[in-house]
C-alpha cells in the first residue's frame, strides 16, 4: 500500500506533555473543538515514533512540523525542542513555529525562530466564524491592524506564513497577499469549506479561485475530516479536485494534520484516498502532490 508514492508531510503535530501544556488536549473537561471531538487523542503524548508507526504502510521521506497550539511565552520552547529533535533525528525537516502577531515582542521573537535552521514559517490560526461553536477568534484577525502590522514584519526575517481560515475570510486575505507579495501564504486544511450549503460552497469556490491568482499562495489539501466528519472517498473527491484545480498541481500538496485528523480516520485511509482520486494524474504530477511541492514550497 503506497510504497510506489515517495510522501512528504507537510502538516504533522508532536508533544511531549511531560515537557508542555497544551490546555486543549489537557483540560478537564476538553474545551469544543471545531476540528471535532480530541477526546481519542487527548491526555497522551504523540511522539516522532507514533507519528512513524502511523505511517509505517508508506514511504514518508520528510515531514513539516507544524506548531500544536502553544501559548504566547512558550512558542520558542516548542521549536526548541523541534530543533534538537531535528538535530538528531533528521525529523521534522521543516518548522512552522508558533507566533502571536500581535505579542509585543513579536519582532524579537521572530528573529529567534528564524535563527533556529530548520524553521521556515510561522503559523497563528486565524479562523474566525459567526458561528461560536465553529469560531477560534473572538474577532477576525485579519482585520486587527495590530495583527497586520505583526504580519508584515515577517517578511524582515524571510518567512511564510501559514493561513488557516475559513471561506468568510478569504477576501480580506486577498487583501492581505496583495498588500504583502513577498510573503509567502499557504492556506492549511482545503481552506475549511465548512458551511455546505450552496452558498456556503460558492464562497469557498471564489475564494480559493481569487487566492490561487496570487502566485505567493499554495495549499494544504489536509483536514478534510474537519469539515466532513462522516467522510468517504466519494465525499471528498470534489473538494480534492477544486484545490488542484484551483491551485495547479505546482501549488497543492497533500499533509496528514496527523495526529489531529486521527480522530477522524487513519493515515492509511487519508493517503489512499489521495492516491485513488489522482491515480490518473501523472507520475509527475503525482510526485509533486505527494511530495515535490511540499519540499520547494518549505525549501526542504
């Protein structure tokens, strides 16, 4: 199963909770999570080698860490501890490092991740709904000035960002990749086509239309269980295929969010559903999906 894809994960999560608190998988009672219910994964570590077991069917070549929800104060801890991981065991080749764009030491902040070799990026979820169930934000951060000045500045220190958000929000982010071209954006998790309606869908449609045009932006086809709870191969297949239409097979690449997404189904069923709704890609494009993009994107 797999073994002919070569797979670079480019959305993976690891703690050590003896090392840190991640109040979202250590509170009691668990607070509402819009990726769903973490109860299966929560109070218990996930290491490099559960992530490696997980994913023991395929040919994973390199991965992406991408920060697990550290508070503000605690994020150059997590790459820290990233970094020596890397230093020893290769893994993750690549950091996405957790930072608040609004901290006030943001700038001092960004400089110390970017000392760390292997970080590339930064992440801070910006997902803001009506909906409060479905909400991570009490405000849309894209609209703060405060976050979009911390935004700019990541540019000084050559750094990505990785953008997940919802449909809603996907103007203002156009907005934002406008006014900041030299930054590279990737939309994490299909860009969450959470409301299903048509109208929900049509919005999702013409944002991710309007960010693909920006050529600084890619996409994560990851987190498909997020937004589909109940998914099924045939349930996804379109939401697939619009990222890489939208995207181009340059700019889409497939991640695990593992082990997130494990709530809501295997790595081995994640990936061969990858792998059987592109079987009549080419071995190129495949490649890049699967793997290529992920490295030239991350600069791994």
């Amino acid at each position: 199963m797999g073994r002919d894809l070569r797979i670079v994960d480019p959305h993976v999560h690891l703690w050590d909770l003896s090392r840190a608190r991640y109040g979202w998988l250590q509170d009691n009672p668990l607070p509402n999570n819009p990726a769903g219910d973490m109860s299966p994964i929560a109070h218990q570590d996930y290491l490099l080698k559960d992530y490696l077991a997980d994913t023991a069917n395929w040919r994973v070549d390199k991965i992406v860490h991408v920060e697990a929800g550290q508070p503000r104060g605690a994020q150059l801890a997590e790459t820290d501890w990233l970094q020596a991981m890397a230093d020893g065991h290769s893994y993750p080749h690549g950091v996405v490092a957790g930072a608040d764009l609004t901290d006030p030491d943001l700038d001092a902040l960004l400089e110390a991740h970017a000392a760390r070799p292997n970080v590339r990026g930064v992440r801070q979820i910006v997902c803001w709904h009506a909906d409060p169930l479905k909400t991570y934000n009490p405000a849309d951060p894209l609209l703060d000035p405060v976050w979009r000045a911390g935004f700019a500045s990541l540019a000084r220190h050559g750094l990505s960002f990785d953008l997940q958000l919802y449909p809603s929000q996907m103007a203002s982010a156009v907005e934002l990749a406008d006014a900041h071209p030299d930054i590279p954006l990737i939309i994490n998790h299909a860009g969450l086509p959470t409301d299903r309606d048509a109208q929900g869908m049509a919005v999702w449609r013409a944002g991710l239309k309007a960010l693909a045009e920006r050529p600084q932006v890619s996409i994560k086809v990851s987190g498909l269980g997020i937004t589909d709870r109940a998914w099924t191969l045939h349930s996804i297949q379109p939401i697939v295929l619009q990222c890489i239409e939208a995207f181009g097979t340059q700019r889409a690449m497939f991640a695990s969010d593992f082990p997130v997404e494990r709530v809501h189904g295997t790595f081995d069923a994640f990936y061969s559903a990858f792998d059987a709704i592109t079987r009549h890609f080419s071995a190129e494009e495949r490649d890049r999906l699967f793997a290529a993009n992920a490295e030239a994107i991350y600069r791994i």
